[in-house]
C-alpha cells in the first residue's frame, strides 16, 4: 500500500515550500516512519537556506536523505524523530531517530533508523544529531581529569559539548559567548557561563563552535602553552584570519579539526549507529532541554526558516512539531 507525505524543500537560496510526495510500500527490510518532531539545525541548515555551501563542498555536504542538489531545489535536514507505522514486528510502534529531513512519512531501510530508548521524551531526542557531534569532538580532544576548558560560542554544539565537558571530574567548563543571555542556557547545563573579554585564560583544551573569526581568535588567545582548540566550526564559503603569526608558534599551540561526518581515529573502533546510540542514551539528562528554544508547527517551515536565518529568531534548536 503506497502513502502520500508532505515535505519541505529548499526551493531556491532563501525560499522554501512545502510539495507533496508520493511514497512507495516499504519492502523487505525497510520500514515506513510518522515523523512527531524534527529539529532545525540553526548553523548547518541557515547556511544551507542563504546558499552559503561552497561549490567544493557540495559531496561533502550531502545529509543522508537528502533530494535535489546544492543550492537549490534540495530537501535538507537530518534530525528527525518519528514512529515506526509498518516493518518489521518488533519496530511497529517503536519511537526511532532518522537522519531524515523535514517531512511528514518516509520509507528507509530498517538499519538507518535508531531506536530512542525509554527513557528519553521523543521531542527531546531531536538533539541526538548534536550531541552525537559533541561525542565526536570530545572523542577527538580526549579531556583529562581536571582539565580547564573553555567552550567558545553558546549554539547547539557548543552547548551540547559544554553539557557533556560538565560530568568530567575535577573539569572547570566556562561557556564562553558574547549573547549574555546565554548565561542562564549555561546555568542550566550546569557551567560557568562569561562573556569572551572576562573569560578565564591558561586553558588546557578550549571547544570552539562559534563560526566566527573572533571566536576562533579569542580560542587561541584563552590557550595556555602547548594547549589545544578543537574547531567544531563550519564557515561555508567564508575566509577566516588567524594571528598565527603571534604567539601560535613560541607558545606551539594546536589547532585541530573536528567533523561528525568521519568517526574519530581516537574511537576508530566504533560505528556511526555506535557513536549515535550513545548520544541517543546520554540524551535521558533533562538538563538537555535547555537547548531546544523555540517550537513551530510543520506548516510554518516556509515563514520559519528566513526568521532563523536571519537571526529575527534567536535560537539554539528550533523544534518542529507535526501533530496537535
């Protein structure tokens, strides 16, 4: 039995619409999925909305389920929680995450969708993308037992990163972000929160996910010798200038890389189904909710996405909601 779904598409840099779709019957191992929430990535998918992806990065860039090409018509998104409707037996009814974009129903094989566990709310569950990024990069900067870390730039990543630096013993985490209103996100995820001219320097390792070039700069600076900044930072299409002609080399600062598209060399030994089931199980903390800021309806993705795009509508993640 076929169905029929709605989804939101990228008509052209800055414009979206919503089109019916045609779904086929889910076959063998396959299972077909009522979408309850997706969550709008607001650094990845604004970059996305403006046409901000670099030629270059157009392969690269590709989400999962993702129809159409850069920049546009294209159906963009990956972080989406639904309910199994048809498959396999033991699925049928099950809660589960999808790399999946916005869209109401969707048919996928039966090993791209993740089982949320019980005890995580499914409209929570929309934060396991960013989480699963914050895994990745912690995996990579491999923090010690009383490290002292800054956590450049209050977004979804950052935050998320920040949320899970805070369980390390003996780890002093300041959240470090220009938005002062940003402080009561960070009291909420249990960490020191200053603006970037009071934040505290000498730092072992600092996080940064703030996708500006001060940001960047302000890391190094936060450094202590032979410390480390891990950029979780996507700049699409922008240049980015670094002072590395400063202290970078005499002080022999470090700084690295970090992408969720490529499992950590430091975990080499787990999957990408490995890494999001654990961010899937770490998301039962409800201190996790202070990262969803604001919930719109399906229908209102075409208003909503020009709004957060422009910053008109501040966010961290910004849930969608498909049902009353």
């Amino acid at each position: 039995m076929s169905h029929s779904a709605r989804a939101f598409w990228l008509s052209s840099p800055g414009h979206g619409e919503i089109r019916d779709v045609a779904l086929p019957a889910p076959g063998d191992g396959e299972v077909l999925v009522r979408t309850l929430w997706s969550g709008v990535s607001r650094g990845t998918e604004t970059l996305v909305f403006r046409g901000q992806v670099p030629r270059s990065q157009w392969g690269v860039m590709r989400a999962p389920f993702q129809d159409g090409d850069f920049p546009g018509p294209v159906k963009y998104g990956y972080l989406n929680v639904g309910v199994v409707e048809e498959g396999p037996a033991g699925l049928i009814g099950r809660v589960v995450f999808c790399l999946y974009p916005h869209q109401t129903r969707y048919v996928v094989p039966e090993s791209s969708v993740t089982l949320v566990p019980d005890g995580v709310p499914a409209e929570r569950a929309v934060l396991a993308g960013a989480v699963e990024t914050a895994v990745n990069a912690l995996w990579d900067a491999a923090p010690l037992i009383g490290d002292r870390i800054a956590v450049v730039g209050g977004g979804m990543i950052g935050c998320s990163a920040a949320a899970l630096l805070a369980r390390f013993p003996g780890v002093r985490v300041q959240l470090v972000d220009a938005d002062p209103m940003r402080a009561d996100t960070a009291a909420a995820l249990g960490v020191e929160f200053t603006v970037p001219q009071d934040a505290r320097d000498e730092c072992d390792l600092v996080v940064h996910a703030s996708a500006t070039e001060q940001g960047l700069t302000r890391s190094l600076e936060l450094l202590r010798a032979e410390g480390t900044v891990i950029d979780l930072s996507w700049y699409g299409d922008r240049r980015i200038a670094l002072p590395l002609g400063e202290g970078f080399h005499s002080r022999r600062l470090t700084l690295r890389s970090s992408q969720v598209g490529t499992v950590s060399p430091a975990r080499a030994n787990r999957t990408h189904a490995d890494r999001l089931a654990l961010a899937l199980e770490l998301l039962a903390d409800p201190a996790l909710d202070a990262l969803v800021t604001g919930e719109s309806r399906f229908e209102e993705l075409p208003a909503l996405l020009p709004k957060l795009a422009s910053g008109d509508i501040p966010a961290l993640c910004h849930r969608i909601r498909y049902e009353d």
